[in-house]
C-alpha cells in the first residue's frame, strides 16, 4: 500500500479497485491476443493447404470462437491442469460435431438430440469448472455443423481447425500469455491498499455529510468495507498457489499481516462512525485525515494525525482545541492512531510478522479462474421449490440440466416458427438463462440483460459494420475487440457481453454478406422469445427461490460468527499477536467468506433492478440488513483483535459472554428470517450475555474487549429484531443508554 499520488495514481486506485490483481484485464487481453493470433494462424495454414476463401473464412471463425471458449477455461496457473483440459477440447467439439452430422437433414431427430445435448452440456457441470467449458464446445460444435449443414465428411477439416487452435492457445497461455501468481498476489495487494483508500474516502463523505444523509453514506462505508474484506479473500486464495509468496514469507504469514491492516482499516471506520456529528469540530478534523488517505496523500495524513495525537496526548485539551478547531476526545485520537498506522502500511509489507507456519495451509475460498466462486457454492445445498416433490431433493447441475432440457423443447419448436435457420439463437438465450446462475432471480435477471444487451448490440454492431466497410481485416478487428470488451465486463452485468457479443456476431454476417434489417430484427425476436422462456422455466420448474438460498447463506454466516467466538476460548491460543493463533485467523477469514456469499446471494434483494423479480421485496431494508451483517463481521473481528490482547483469561464473566453471544449467533441462524420475532432461545441468550457484560462494567468504565463484546451484542440484537424495551423488561436491568434512538444510523455506529 504503498503511497502514491496525482490524478493518474487515483486513476490506477479505481482500475485495481474494481479488478483485484487485475487478473480479468490480463485474462481479456490475453484473450484479444489468443483470438487474433489464432485468426492468423488459421488464415496462414488455409493459405498454405490451398483452401478456398469461404473454407478459410469458416476456418479463422471457428478458430476464433475456441480460442475465446479455450483461453477462458486455462485460468489456472499450474501448467500440468492447463494441458489435461486443452487435451479434450477436440473432443468436446467433436462430441456436437458428430450428432449433429448424424441427422443432418431430418428435422425431427434433430430437435431430439439438440434437447438431449442441453441437458448434458449442463449436467456435466457438476464434474468441475472445465467440464462447464466442455458443455459450451459442445454447443459450439453442434451448431457450426447445422449452421454449415456438414455431413460426417466435412468433420476432419473442421477437427483439425479445432486442435490447431487448441494447441496455439495452450502454448500461449504456457509461455508469453502465462499467469504469473507472484505478479498477480502483488497487484492483488495493491487493490487491496485501494480498496483501503476507498474506505478512508467513504469516512470522509461520512463525516461531511448533512445530517439527513448519515444513513446512507453509512450503508456506503459498510459496502466498501465488504469489498475491502473480499479481496483479502482473493489475498488468501492466491498465497496458496505455488511460487505466489514473496521470499521469506509463509502463507499464514501473509494472512495474518492481511489480517492486521484490515482490523486498522476497521478501526479506522469504527471511530468514524462513532465521530460522524455534522458539523462537529472532531469531524470536520478527522475528515480531514480521510480526505488526505483516500487521495493517496499519506505525508500530509500522517502529518495531521500525528498533531492531533500530540496535542491529546501532551499539551493538553487546550492546546487540542487550538489545533483541530474543536473539543478533543478519544475517539478523534483513536481516528488520528488509526490514520497512523494506515500510513504505515507499506513499512508492514516488508518484514513478515512472527507465527508459526501451517504446512496443510488452506485458503478460506478456492479461487475459481483466479477469482472468488459464485452464488451455486451456496445454492448447491438449497431444495428447489414447487410441485416437483421427487425431483428437488436433486443437486443444483442435475436440476439446471433439466431446466434447460425443459426449456430448449419450446425454444426449438417457437424459434423455428420465426425462422427454421436460425431457431438456434432462442435455444442460446434459453441456455444462456441458466448460465453462471443459481437462483431464478438471477436467471431471470440475466435473461432481461440479454434482450437489454442484444438490442444495444444490433445498433452498436450495424455502425461498426459501416465503418468497417466490409474489409475482411476491419471487421475481424472489430470482431476480436469486441469479444474482448465483452469477456472484460462480463462480472459487471452479462448486458455487456450480449452487447459485445452481438456486436461481433453482426460483424460475421456482414463478413458473410447475409446482414440484412430483417436478419437484425430476427435476432432481436429469437432472442427475446428464448429469454422469456428461459425466466418462466426458472420461475415455474424446479425453482431455486432466492431467499430460500439467502437463509441457507444466512445460516452458514452466523455458524461462522460463532465459530470465531469459540476460537477465543479454546485453550492453547498464544495470544502473543493479534488476532490470535492461526486457526482463529483462519476462522475469521471463513467469516468474511460467509459475509462475501450472503452479501452475493442477495443481491436481489439488495439491487433495485431486482424489485420487479422477487415479490414483495425491499430493496433498501435489503441493502440496510447487509450493511447490519458486514457491521457485525467488522465487529467480530474487533472482538478478536482485542480479546486476543486480553492476558486475563481467567475472567469468568468475560469467558461466559463470549460463550453465551457464540450460542446465541447459532441460534439466530436457525432461526427463519421471516419469523415474527426470534426464537424465545436468542432472546434468553442476549439478555445473559448482555446482563454478564454490564456487570463487568458496573464496577468501572468498561475496557476495549468488554465495549467490543457490547458492541457485538448489540448487532446480534438488532439482526434479530429485538428492540431495547423487550431487553430491558426480559433483564429486569435498564437498556444501555450507548445505543442511540434513531434506528438505521444506531445500528450502523457501533456501541461505545
């Protein structure tokens, strides 16, 4: 996190923010480099074997589309893994070369192994990443074969296009495209001091903000908050890869020191919440710090905290108030401390922390393709709803295959009334539904992005063509960067691969001299006719309902929670650095992994846009309860840090609490979300655990560890709807007077 600064370096902190590692940039343009070298590599092997221009033409295109397919399915960095899955993408293709070929020519049977094709290009999903890209190539080549009606004769020339292909993009991504997990752990590093920086400037914006925005602007930190925690996940996905670590440090190593700079980033925003009063002095000082934090500006931060420290710790609150405008207190030299240590951060990286190593290290979440996995690792275990009671018990691919068998029987036989040559583009909108998906919500929603996406497109891909003039070279220019464009974005919405997905396929008819207004408005049609057949399959057969899947996420979440705080009295625990031993570092990356995956999985619930999809849905008590979660894992983690320091172990009302708020999360977590009220059994264990900790309190103010435990009680409290008044009348004891009146901006502010 080293500082940096200019417009260019605020630039740079957005880029690696949005994209840790920048390990998509890298797979797009390795892409890019891997379809226009394939291109040309076909175009040169046509030449030189005497094929004709449409033979070549056919060639350079499908080489192009298994360079895309193959360079996306070889993310993984260890070479041995990248040749096994290069070694079967011919395979693939032929596996929907031959059928196709086999019933050339009569309809009927046709549409039989097409449907019989969806359901095993989905269902051998749940054999493994590569085998979604085996589905794909087999969809790939049953539709080159129709499309160019081959007969079983016309399969060679094709196969060997295929393995030139695959050969070209395993040699590539095994030596100049290569990854390179050491180079790929430090810029992930490096967005991790972004994101960091991100989170200082959501503490300046909140403590500037009006008083009629407080909300929001909380709700804003404790997203960016969740981000930050999201690439230290992608931190601890990467120090497990062969030759990523740095010389010098172990795994755990790396994780613990992550761990230290996202407690002081966690500090940061705790005491920035607590000092969030518009138009208090304090505030108007520490958004100062904020300010310079987030811009990059450490000198000039590390400067001004140091003289608000100064002017606490030794002059005195007179010569405070001179300094920062205002009254001095501990929370604004609890801001200043923490923007100190944040400036510190790149000294940290240097020098690995002392503790132990693990040999069976294991990262919290195994990256997929260099990234966090999706929504079906929490949805695999979900029942799907309806009145399929033999088929829901069935797990997530198998139950995916059918649906898309389901759907593609319709798609086939309405796509064809539009048009009997190009039926096949409302089948890949009815697949495409259940892409990456796990829910219906999110296959509903990504069908909507496909009609969205593929109308833009049309537009967008009729100006390129005119552009390009109908020259071969412009258009396959085009072609290749839009597919890069499209693979890109495809994390921010799957609109933009439709877009740029389109864009090249309008690029291809041009090239074939077939575009024409009643094609484009064809294109829109099929594809809109197959979306919305895709989201009523969604909706209608076996549906994996979006809540159903949050409560599984919810209870996995809470579990985790309690698992951190059981860690904190298990005996053996050294306590000589925080946060604690590695098993508990390990644990507390589990919980910012469930965070990560609840916050996922609702996202539904949390996007306006998903509003219209779920029935009765909130899209603002969505986000406000997310915010409420991520509150909760920061304040976990502070329990950890400070409970780690904590030398007297032998305190039984200490030991009691912690144990009594790990019972009472369990407990929480069974219990339904839409209940009423909590189980009679959360209730009964908050109160003990809270009357426990205001007894270790009543003698004296409370120290850090026993206000971080109040803290964490109070957010246990408010996830499970209990109000103060149901506390206080349970306890017989007044509620703390710590926690504010006003709802949302009390729950978010911790309790001090």
């Amino acid at each position: 996190m080293a500082p940096t600064r200019g417009t260019a370096a605020g630039a740079w902190d957005r880029l690696v923010a949005s994209d840790p590692g920048l390990h998509r940039l890298h797979q797009a343009l390795s892409a890019g480099v891997a379809i226009s070298t394939t291109i040309g590599l076909q175009y040169v092997y046509g030449r030189a074997v005497g094929s004709g221009a449409q033979d070549a033409l056919v060639a350079m295109l499908l080489g192009a589309v298994v360079a895309l397919t193959g360079w996306t399915a070889l993310g993984e960095p260890r070479p041995w893994p990248k040749v096994r899955t290069a070694a079967f993408f011919p395979v693939a293709i032929l596996a929907g070369m031959l059928p196709s070929a086999a019933v050339a020519g009569h309809t009927a049977a046709t549409l039989g192994v097409l449907v019989v094709l969806l359901f095993l290009t989905v269902y051998i999903r749940r054999f493994g990443p590569a085998f979604s890209f085996y589905g794909t190539m087999v969809w790939i080549g049953f539709v080159f074969t129709a499309f160019l009606r081959l007969t079983a004769a016309g399969i060679p020339s094709l196969l060997l296009t295929v393995a030139i292909s695959s050969a070209w993009v395993l040699l590539l991504s095994l030596t100049v495209l290569r990854v390179r997990p050491d180079r790929t752990l430090r810029r992930v590093q490096q967005a991790f001091g972004a994101r960091a920086r991100a989170v200082a400037g959501a503490c300046s914006e909140l403590l500037r903000s009006p008083p009629g925005d407080t909300e929001s602007h909380l709700i804003r930190l404790r997203s960016r908050q969740l981000r930050l925690a999201e690439t230290a996940l992608v931190i601890d996905g990467w120090s497990a890869t062969t030759g990523a670590l740095p010389e010098g440090w172990s795994a755990a190593a790396l994780r613990r020191r992550t761990l230290e700079a996202h407690l002081v980033v966690d500090d940061l925003a705790t005491a920035a919440a607590a000092l969030s009063t518009p138009g208090d002095g304090e505030s108007r000082a520490a958004a100062d710090i904020a300010r310079h934090l987030a811009r990059n500006e450490y000198p000039a931060a590390r400067r001004r905290a140091a003289q608000l420290c100064g002017a606490v710790r030794t002059t005195g609150e007179s010569s405070a108030r001179a300094t920062d405008g205002g009254r001095s207190s501990p929370l604004l030299l609890r801001f200043a401390e923490a923007a100190l240590a944040f400036t510190d951060f790149a000294a940290w990286e240097r020098t690995p922390p002392k503790i132990d190593d693990v040999p069976d290290f294991s990262p919290a979440a195994a990256l997929v393709l260099g990234g966090l996995p999706g929504s079906s690792a929490v949805a695999r275990g979900v029942e799907a709803r309806g009145g399929w009671t033999r088929l829901r018990g069935l797990s997530q691919p198998s139950r995916q295959a059918l649906q898309v068998a389901v759907a593609g029987a319709p798609a086939i036989v309405l796509g064809r009334l539009l048009s009997p040559d190009h039926y096949y583009w409302a089948v890949a909108a009815a697949l495409l539904a259940f892409a990456g998906t796990s829910t219906s919500a999110e296959s509903v929603t990504k069908a909507g992005s496909a009609v969205v996406g593929t109308l833009l497109g049309l537009g967008v891909g009729v100006g390129a063509a005119e552009l390009a003039g109908g020259h071969t070279a412009a258009v396959l220019v085009v072609i290749v960067v839009s597919l890069v464009l499209g693979l890109y974005l495809a994390p921010l919405s799957y609109g933009f691969t439709a877009l740029f997905t389109t864009t090249a396929v309008v690029q291809l008819y041009a090239l074939l001299h077939e575009l024409s207004r009643h094609l484009l408005l064809l294109r829109l049609e099929e594809t809109a006719l197959g979306a919305a057949i895709g989201a009523l399959v969604a909706l209608l057969v076996l549906r994996t309902d979006t809540r159903d899947t949050v409560r599984a996420a919810r209870g996995r979440y809470f579990d985790a929670v309690a698992d951190v705080l059981r860690a904190l009295t298990e005996p053996g625990r050294d306590g000589a650095l925080p946060p604690g031993t590695p098993e508990l570092d390990a644990r507390l990356r589990v919980l910012d992994l469930r965070t990560h995956q609840l916050a996922l999985v609702a996202t539904p619930l949390t996007n306006p846009l998903g509003h219209p999809v779920i029935r009765g849905n909130d899209p603002r008590r969505g986000r406000y309860r997310m915010a409420l979660h991520t509150s909760l894992s920061l304040r976990i983690r502070t329990v950890a840090a400070t409970v780690a320091y904590d030398t007297d172990l032998s305190r039984p009302g200490l030991v009691r609490a912690i144990g009594t708020l790990a019972d009472a999360a369990e407990a929480l977590g069974a219990t339904s979300p839409r209940a009423a009220r909590p189980a009679d059994e959360v209730t009964r264990l908050l109160v003990d655990a809270q009357d426990v900790l205001w007894s270790e309190s009543v003698s004296g103010p409370p120290d850090v560890a026993v206000r971080a435990l109040m803290g964490a009680a109070h957010l246990i409290g408010r996830l499970a709807d209990l109000s103060s008044p149901v506390r206080a009348a349970r306890s017989g004891r007044r509620p703390r007077p710590a926690a504010p009146a006003e709802p949302v901006a009390s729950s978010l502010r911790p309790v001090e």
